[in-house]
C-alpha cells in the first residue's frame, strides 16, 4: 500500500480511509476499469447498426489494446480465480450480452440465444486474448471478424433456431434414411 500511495502521491492514511485492504483497492480498480471498457464500448446511436457494432468493437480492440497487462490479469491470471473478480467479470459479461440484445432485438431470455450471445462472449475474450499475444492479424480484421461472429451467431441463434434445427434433424434423418435404403442389398426375386 505503501508503494501505491507514493505512485497516487496520496498519503497512506488517506488511502487506507477509502480502501480499508489491498483486496478493497484491487477490486475497485477492477470495477472501475470495467466500467472505462463499457463506457469506451458505447455504441454512438446515430451510426447505423452494422457501423455501431464495428465502432464499439473498435473501441473494445483499443482499449484492451491499452490496457492489455490489466485485461490478461484479469481474465486469465491468478486473481481471476478471486469469487469477487468472478462476479465484477461475470457482471461485465452479463452487461455485453444486455447491450447486444437490446440493440440487435435478441431475446436474452430465451436458451439459444442467451446461450449463443454468452459463447459470443467468451470467442470475443478468447480471440482478444489470443491477438494480444500473437498480433498475427490486423486490428481491423480481428474487428471484422469479431462482427461477424456476432451476426452468425445472432442468426443462428434467432427466433426460428429451434424450428430450424428440428427441421434439419428431420432433413438428416430423412437423407440417412435414403441413402441407407440404395446402400442395402436387395432381395434377390425369382
């Protein structure tokens, strides 16, 4: 704490009367840094949709781009293993899904889509993640690609995404069926 109070030229005392621990100062940076990551990601509502998306996923590149030893930590070090880290993270992921939703008309409450938008999420970390390491790929392609997971996912996801697979499972069974019929023998007639 000590360390900390001379790099925010506060003394420790006052810095003890906001943060009573280490943990209490930790998680406030983290909260407050999710809350900059969410504001940063704001979509500009005058944008069309398709421009919205890439501008937040821009901003969201950026950002992690900046502030990319704090998001490795969080995500993927020691201290996410902290149930207080889980729950600011899983609030921030909750929010991204909220925010997605409420944009592009997806039904948060319903399984598929609320299980599609989540994975999202975590393809959305996990190749964030991967292209700070690697940067084998260009930032605006890495956006690129971002969106336009999002927009098969949010398609396959939809309304009609239970139906479609019902009706799939038929078209298979009804293919199988098919093909097994010209690949069995056939009785041999007299």
């Amino acid at each position: 704490m000590t360390e900390i109070a001379a790099a925010a030229e506060v003394s420790k005392p006052l810095l003890y009367h906001y943060f009573s621990t280490k943990s209490d100062l930790y998680l406030a940076a983290i909260r407050a840094a999710a809350e900059e990551l969410s504001e940063a990601t704001r979509p500009d509502d005058a944008l069309s949709p398709r421009r919205r998306l890439r501008q937040a996923l821009s901003a969201h590149v950026a950002w992690i781009d900046a502030n990319a030893l704090g998001y490795r930590a969080i995500l993927q070090g020691g201290i996410s293993a902290d149930p207080a880290v889980q729950a600011i993270v899983e609030d921030a992921r909750a929010g991204v899904v909220r925010r997605i939703a409420g944009r592009v008309g997806v039904d948060p409450t319903s399984p598929a889509q609320r299980l599609a938008l989540r994975g999202w999420v975590g393809f959305l970390e996990g190749a964030c993640l991967d292209w700070l390491t690697t940067k084998d790929l260009g930032r605006e392609d890495l956006v690129e690609l971002l969106a336009s997971s999002l927009r098969a996912v949010i398609r396959v996801s939809g309304p009609d995404a239970a139906q479609g697979a019902a009706d799939r499972d038929v078209r298979d069974r009804r293919r199988r069926a098919k093909r097994d019929r010209r690949q069995s023998p056939r009785p041999i007639r007299p």
